[in-house]
C-alpha cells in the first residue's frame, strides 16, 4: 500500500513535472531479465534459482534541467523463478513463469561525458500487474514421470489448483547507463517490496518477493 500511494505521488509528479519539463523526448527499450524469488518462511525454504525473459516497452523523457530528467515508462515484463530438487533417483522441477505490465517512475541524472556520450544514473517506484502466470511441475522417478501445470495467480478452490500469489506488485528499479547520441544500453536491479504470498494459500509466515536483474538497449527518437 505504501508504495502504491509512493508510485502515485511519482505519477503526479511527473505529470505535473511535464507541464513545466523544457524538453519531451521519447524511446524505446527492450532487454534481457534474470529474475528470481525471494523466499522466506518458517523452517527451510526452498532454493529458487534465477531463470531468463525479457522486457520490451517505451519511455517518456521530460527534461526538467540541463542534467536532472524525469522518466516515467510501461513496460511488457517477465518474472519468476525456477526451483530444481533431487533425492536419490527421483528429482523434482519446477518453473514459475510470470508476465506483468510494470510502470516505473524514474528519477534519472546525466553526465555529460563527451563527444556525445552521457552517463545516466536512475532510481524510482515501480508498480505492475500481473497480466499472466503459469507454473509448471514435473517429477521423474526411475521408470516414470508426472507433469503438472497450473495458473500462477490467485488461490486454490475445490476443482482447482493456483500458485497462491497475488497480481499487483510494487517495488524499487536501480539503474544505470549510457547514451551515444540516440542510442541507450544500461542495466538495473528490479527490488519487489511486496508480498506476493495470499494468506489464504500460504499462511502469515511466508512472504514472497520479486527480484530482476535486468540489461536493456534502446533508442531515443
């Protein structure tokens, strides 16, 4: 909740920061995610391990100095985790794949480095939805297997298994860059701050959380 009025605080500004913003530019990123989960609960939690997607989405650049920018976005983005067990001959796989409409209201500093070239520092609130989830499990044993799949979002009824989590998600994205001229390439660090856990599902003890690392490229117009 709190990030949530955070995030619309940033909106707000941002707009407001665009009446007034010298320069609007806009552009185009797309890249490469590692995300995971974080997962903590009572006793030993699982070991989930980073798995690749990817981001695609477009930016607005309101210049409110020579050197401070504002730059709010949307995003098409993949999250999840993947988990891998084994016990004698029988092992365990399990792959968590979610989609999300993520908006990122950045604050981002440039270093004016030469010939062209910028440095580009940025943090910010990010909030996002969860406009699509699966989860897949398969379990071999010698001489046999069984494969499951399930939706990601939402709790279990009688007919029906889901992974537990919830579809709103807010957090931090951490960053940096350059620029050449029009063309942008940078990394940052997507930090979920909200659980992800339904109580319904997984109790009040155990809280999950996403975490990205992202490298994105792009091209300002």
């Amino acid at each position: 909740m709190i990030m949530k009025k955070i995030l619309l605080i940033a909106v707000m500004a941002a707009i407001a920061c665009g009446t007034y913003a010298q320069k609007v530019t806009w552009g185009v990123r797309g890249g490469l995610n590692l995300p995971k989960v974080a997962f903590d609960t009572e006793g030993e939690a699982p070991d989930y391990k980073a798995k690749t997607g990817f981001h695609l989405g477009v930016v607005a650049d309101l210049e409110i100095t020579g050197s401070f920018y504002l730059q709010p976005g949307l995003y098409l983005t993949t999250k999840g985790a993947q988990l891998e067990e084994s016990e004698g001959q029988a092992s365990y796989e399990q792959k968590v794949n979610l989609s999300y409409l993520q908006v990122p209201v950045l604050a981002s500093y440039r270093f004016d480095l030469g010939d062209d070239l910028k440095l580009h520092l940025n943090a910010g609130p990010y909030l996002a939805y969860g406009v699509g989830g699966k989860i897949k499990e398969e379990t071999k044993w010698q001489g046999g297997s069984e494969e499951n799949k399930y939706d990601a979002f939402g709790t279990s009824g009688e007919d029906t298994e889901k992974g537990g989590l919830k579809r709103f998600d807010a957090g931090l994205s951490l960053g940096a860059g350059v620029s050449i001229g029009k063309i942008y390439a940078g990394l940052n660090y997507d930090l979920g701050l909200s659980n992800l856990a339904e109580e319904k599902e997984w109790g009040n003890e155990t809280k999950i959380k996403n975490r990205s690392f992202n490298i994105s490229v792009g091209y300002n117009f």
